[in-house]
C-alpha cells in the first residue's frame, strides 16, 4: 500500500496557555486528501524529543508496517513480545485530535509534555507523516543535521524569535 500524498514543508506557530495551535494549511490539505477524518493522531515519536503525527488512515499502514517486522523476525525468541511492544506504542501511546474549521487543534496536556512542545511549534513534513517539535529542543539536538536546524532558525527569525 502506498501512499499518493505526502507532508512536507516546515511552518512554525504559537501555541497558547491552553494548549491550542494552528496546523499548517499544507498539512491539513494532505489529510484530507487521504481521507475524510478531519482530525491528527499524535504519539510520542520513536526515536526524537518531539510528536509524531498523521491522519487516522495512515494507521492501517502502520499496522501493516509492524506485521511485516513481526514476519521477518518471527524465528526469533522475543519476536511476538517484541511485536506486541510495538503495538502498544504504536497504537495505545497515542491520542487523536480534530480540527476546527480554522486549522485549529488542541494538544492534548500528555502529548504536549511527551513531545517538550511550549509556546512554539515546528511542524516538519516527513513523508507518511509529520512531526511536532519545540524548536529549541530541535537546534539542542545532537541527532539533527545542521541543514534542518538551520530551517528551524529561520523559521524563528521570522517571528522575531532570536534561536
């Protein structure tokens, strides 16, 4: 199964006390491309100090993705514990989110601590799925090419944000 629309592009916006932030116009475009749900699904990212998000469809991609681990390492001892970890993460570590007619979202309080996000997000488009970061945890990271935390200092030098 493959995936005919893609995120990408890079957008900053203010996220207020109570939680709520405008999603890019960009991104909200492809979710509804791909399907009828007006709303995001965020979890806590794998391997970075940020969210992971994409539209309710793509999760049936992701079931299949873990499936397909599960087949190439079923000969292993931990493979089906291994496979239900993943599962959990995958799936129960993740709450979904519509938006309003606006773009508008509210970050649910838990994935607003588990991806660090402040008074600023930086939407980053990654292909399937995109990702929510502070952008001062972002430029802090050691695991993010320079390239990328250069458009995340201009991103904040357009709001008058000195990195």
């Amino acid at each position: 199964m493959a995936l005919e629309h893609l995120f990408q592009g890079s957008a900053l916006n203010a996220v207020d006390a109570k939680g709520r932030v405008s999603v890019p116009a960009f991104l909200r475009s492809v979710i509804e491309r791909r399907g009828d749900a007006r709303t995001i699904v965020l979890a806590k990212h794998g391997q970075f100090a940020c969210l992971d998000a994409y539209d309710p469809a793509y999760a049936a991609l992701k079931h299949a993705k873990l499936e397909r681990l599960l087949e190439k390492g079923e000969t292993e001892p931990d493979a089906e514990l291994a496979y239900q970890q993943r599962n959990l993460m995958a799936f129960a570590a993740t709450e979904e989110t519509p938006y309003d007619s606006s773009g508008r979202i509210v970050l649910p309080p838990m994935m607003r601590r588990k991806g660090g996000i402040e008074d600023l997000a930086l939407f980053l488009g990654t292909g399937e799925t995109f990702q929510i970061w502070n952008p001062q945890t972002l430029l802090g990271d050691k695991n993010i090419p320079e390239d990328l935390k250069d458009i995340a200092r201009y991103r904040l030098e357009e709001r008058g944000v000195t990195p």
